[in-house]
C-alpha cells in the first residue's frame, strides 16, 4: 500500500526514493524520468569493494596474471604432451587421446606420467590413480612384495586392492 501525499513535489520525491516510474502516457516519448534506472554490475572483486568502501590493499590493484607465484603450463600443451608421450611408447594416437587425460588425473605433470607408463603400462591409468589415492607413487612400485615387486604383481594381474594393501602394511612400523 503506497501513502499518498497532496504535494505533487513530494510524492515525486518518494517515487524516486522508491525506485517507480511514472507510468508511460500514449502519444508521449518516454523521458528519462519513467525510464527504468539501469544497474551497473561491478566488473571484478575490486569494483564490489570500492562501491561498499572497503580496501583490499595490493590485491585490488594487482591484476590476477600478476599475482599468481609462477607460470604453469596450461593442462591442454600438458595433454598433447602425454598424447605424444602415449604414441611414442606404442599405443595408436586416437586411443592416446582417450587415456591422456585419464592419465593426467592420476597425475596431473607428463614427466610423471611417463613414470607410470614405464613401470605399469600405457593402459593402467586407473591404477595409477589408485595407488596416488593411497598416498602411494611410483616409487613405491619398486617396492618387494613376498620377493616380487608390486610393478610385476600388478602387472602379472595382481588385483590393485591386494597391492595397495600389502605396500600399506609394509609401510607401517612393527608393534
């Protein structure tokens, strides 16, 4: 429910206070009065701070590119590079393209892939996922099993849970 005033300066005044807009009369051009008011968004952290008063010190005037501590390679030259990296070792380039990018969510740097393909095979990303999953990595590949190592029992087809396991009880110190 709207008050009503008898000054017409006033309820202008309280119009406008309340964001309405005179309502547009046929056979009139609109005037900037009952136009609706545009909103500007803010642009960035940085405009939303300066509008509420706050101060964010160096961040707000630093652009994002600047800030970060160092250069990292994008993911996509990291995929061509595990493609490569998968074609080289043998396995048909469409095919590398599919497990590449399994590949780089086991780990996320080629160099690292490449370790894994060596000591698993081309086609075990999941297993490699596992084992980081564990806190495990290659490393821990090398590491005898009962006299075999886990890189053989895994690749013999040794389940990847029983693996897991037994480098985990290595692992721990005897009671």
């Amino acid at each position: 429910m709207n008050p009503t005033f008898d000054d017409p300066s006033i309820t202008a005044v309280y119009r406008y206070l309340i964001g309405a807009t005179e309502p547009h009369r046929a056979g009139q051009r609109p005037t900037p009065a009952n136009m609706p008011r545009r909103i500007q968004r803010p642009r960035s952290a940085a405009d939303i701070a300066r509008a509420e008063g706050l101060d964010l010190g160096d961040m707000a005037r630093k652009p994002r590119s600047e800030r970060r501590s160092g250069h990292r390679p994008s993911r996509r030259s990291a995929l061509r590079v595990v493609v490569d990296n998968l074609v080289e070792a043998g396995c048909p380039r469409q095919e590398a393209a599919e497990l590449a990018s399994q590949w780089l969510r086991a780990d996320p740097s080629p160099e690292g892939v490449r370790r894994w393909v060596d000591r698993i095979g081309v086609h075990r990303p999941d297993v490699a996922l596992q084992l980081r999953l564990h806190g495990l990595g290659v490393d821990d590949l090398n590491v005898s099993i009962n006299g075999m190592p886990a890189r053989r029992r895994l690749r013999d087809g040794e389940a990847i849970g029983q693996v897991v396991a037994a480098l985990l009880m290595l692992r721990q110190p005897p009671a």
